[in-house]
C-alpha cells in the first residue's frame, strides 16, 4: 500500500529538483545570450496562458502549499506576486522544495483521509486528503511544472526530457 507521504514528497522532490534545474540553464542561457532573465517571466506560450511567473508561484502552490493546504483543511488558488523576478521565483521553486524534504513522513501520513475543502470565491469543493492530491493537486502541479519547461524551451533553453524528468527513483 502506497502512503500518503511516498504519494506525494517523493514525486514533488523529483520534479522541484527539475524545475532548479531548467531554470539554472535558464539562467546560463539568457546568459550566454546576452539576455535578461527577466524577460522570460512575462512569456507565456499563448496570449490566452499566464506567463512563466504564474507558472513558478504554482508550481510551488501545488507542491508544499498542498500539503499545507491538506494539514490547515482548506486550499486556495496560488497568491498573485506581479512583482517577483526570475531569481525571486527561482528561490520560491528552492523554498517550497526545502519546505518538502523537512517534512515527516509520519506527520504527512497522519493527514491521510483528512477532509478538506478547495475554496474558490464563496464556492468550496469538498475533498479527502488523498482525492485532493490525485486528482487536483497533482495533476496541477505536472501541468505548471511542464508549461514552465515549456516556456523556456520555447524561447530556446536548450533542455531535454531528461531536464524534466530528473533523478528517477529507481530499484526493487
């Protein structure tokens, strides 16, 4: 039986370690490009998409925010921060990683079957703890973690699938 902690710590370590990772080459190539970084916050892959920094803020939202949001019983949509840059999102992505690998497996399990509620507005979506994170959370997390990917490949960082996927958890 899979716990609520390996659901959840492991697979957001692994792709938040991707995520430092695209945007370090992010870094080096605007770089060596001769290039702001600043100027990928704003990108977004289509004029109806939030940019680059939205994707970052939910990406980190939808990792040690959602376990956040499971332990305090209620989740809201990630905070606005017009203002923050490439380096401030960078270590946004670094906090909410540092925030995951202190957590306690124990402390994480006891959450399981935990109600909660996805505030929206006045709207609340009802949800247990694992229901949240398997079928709103994660797959939020997956579809920022990859649009961001997405941007900056899109304005020519030279990654891989191998940048997105990372350190696999290999073995029996």
């Amino acid at each position: 039986m899979t716990t609520l902690y390996e659901l959840t710590v492991p697979n957001y370590l692994q792709i938040l370690d991707s995520v430092g990772g695209f945007l370090a080459k992010g870094k080096s190539h605007c770089e060596s490009a001769d290039m702001d970084p600043q100027s990928l916050v704003e990108t977004s892959l289509h004029d109806d998409m939030l940019p680059l920094r939205f994707q970052l803020v939910s990406v980190a939202h939808h990792s040690l925010g959602a376990l956040e949001g499971v332990q305090s019983g209620v989740f809201t949509p990630p905070p606005q921060v017009a203002d923050e840059g490439f380096d401030a999102l960078t270590a946004r992505v670094a906090g909410a990683r540092e925030g995951l690998a202190a957590l306690d497996a124990d402390a994480v399990n006891a959450l399981a079957g935990k109600a909660m509620v996805f505030k929206l507005g006045e709207a609340e979506i009802p949800f247990t703890a694992e229901n949240f994170i398997q079928s709103f959370s994660l797959p939020n997390f997956y579809f920022h973690a990859t649009t961001a990917y997405d941007i900056l490949r899109h304005r020519g960082v030279p990654l891989g699938k191998r940048d997105f996927l990372g350190n696999m958890r290999m073995g029996a």
